[in-house]
C-alpha cells in the first residue's frame, strides 16, 4: 500500500493515506445549479485539485458521470441525491479491501486550498494522538475553521474505524454526514483560511479567480 505502515522507526510520521474518497456531487444550487467539481480555478477544475492531494493510491469518487483519469473508480449514492453520508458510504463500498489500520481520505472537490501538504499534516496528526479521546477512541482527524467548526470533507480517518460507523445502519440516504461520524474520537487540526475556503457561491468563484 503507498504510505501507511505499521512497523518501522516510532519517530517516523506517516504523512500518506492508503486510499481516498472525493465527494463531487450536490447540485450547486447557489452556484445555480453549476457543477461545483468541474468550475476551473487557475487552469484546474476542482475535482483535479482533490486529485492531486491524494497522489498514488486507490481512490473512488462520488458523484454524476465525469471525465477522470484512468484508474479513478466512480461511483453513485444511493438514491441519488441521498446527501453525504449516503455517498460517503457509497464511496468506502467501492474501495479495494484494506487492512483496518489503513487510512483513508476523505475530501470534498469543492476545496481550491487544499493539498498534498494538508493531507500530510491531517495523516501526522492522527499518527500521534493519544488512542484515546473524550469522545471516544480516536479514528480520525479533520481540520477545523477561523470559528472552531470541524470539516468533516476535509480528513483522514482510521479505515476500521469509518467502516464501523457507517455500518451502524442500513442506509444513510438522507440523514446526516455528523450522525455518520458521531461515534468517531476526534484530533482537530487548525486549517488556513485558503485550506477551509470551499466554492459554494459567484461570489466565492470570483474571489479565487482574483
């Protein structure tokens, strides 16, 4: 697997995911209706710039038909149109079989800040928390915003850890991406302005065409 290992030198950080899940559905309603993951933002859609913060390993992407390089697997929530949890779980379903102490991505394709550099800041975080948490044991590590909000498309998680959370029930058509992970213990990550910044707007587009 490209990244994670279990043995080695205790001092070494793992900064690298074994797989990854990129959400690249919704429907833009306040784009109008515009497909957020293709918008281009200095010569890159959106979708490529989640691409390329998770180089060279499995990854599945969630969402409508779409041109994506070769060995990109694609996949549909279901229903669709059944919200993140239920794509999220669409996503771990299509993934190749990992080990449980595998560490996945997971990431929106409507961040232009992010990259490589924050999933090796997330990856490193998770590898040195404590085990244990006060929500919980810890399976996760996600950034957070200016105001202290967990970004929950915006992680790595433990793969044993995730899988179990959404098994908990038999779809998550509809119910929430936080109701998903709620049993999941926590390491926050403090992210740059530019890191947490998604494209939900015009206005959002036009300030990073500037």
């Amino acid at each position: 697997m490209p990244g994670h290992d279990g043995g080695g030198d205790d001092t070494a950080c793992m900064t690298t995911v074994d797989a990854a899940v990129i959400m690249a559905g919704g429907g833009g309603r306040r784009l109008g209706g515009r497909d957020k993951p293709a918008l281009v933002i200095a010569g890159r859609r959106l979708l490529d710039v989640a691409l390329a913060a998770v180089p060279g390993c499995p990854v599945v992407v969630v969402g409508p038909p779409r041109d994506l390089p070769s060995g990109v697997i694609l996949v549909r929530e279901q229903p669709p149109g059944g919200g993140p949890a239920a794509g999220l779980a669409a996503g771990l379903a299509a993934l190749p079989q990992l080990p449980g102490d595998a560490i996945l991505a997971v990431l929106a394709a409507d961040l232009p800040g992010v990259g490589a550099e924050t999933i090796e800041r997330l990856c490193a975080a998770l590898q040195a928390a404590r085990p244990d948490s006060g929500s919980g044991p810890v399976g996760g590590a996600v950034l957070i915003d200016a105001a202290g909000r967990p970004q929950y498309l915006t992680g790595v998680w433990r793969s044993a850890t995730l899988l179990a959370a959404v098994g908990r029930v038999q779809s998550w058509a509809g119910r929430s991406l936080r109701d998903l992970l709620a049993p999941i213990g926590l390491v926050e990550v403090a992210g740059s302005v530019g890191e947490t910044a998604d494209v939900d707007t015009p206005a959002d587009w036009q300030r990073w065409q500037s």
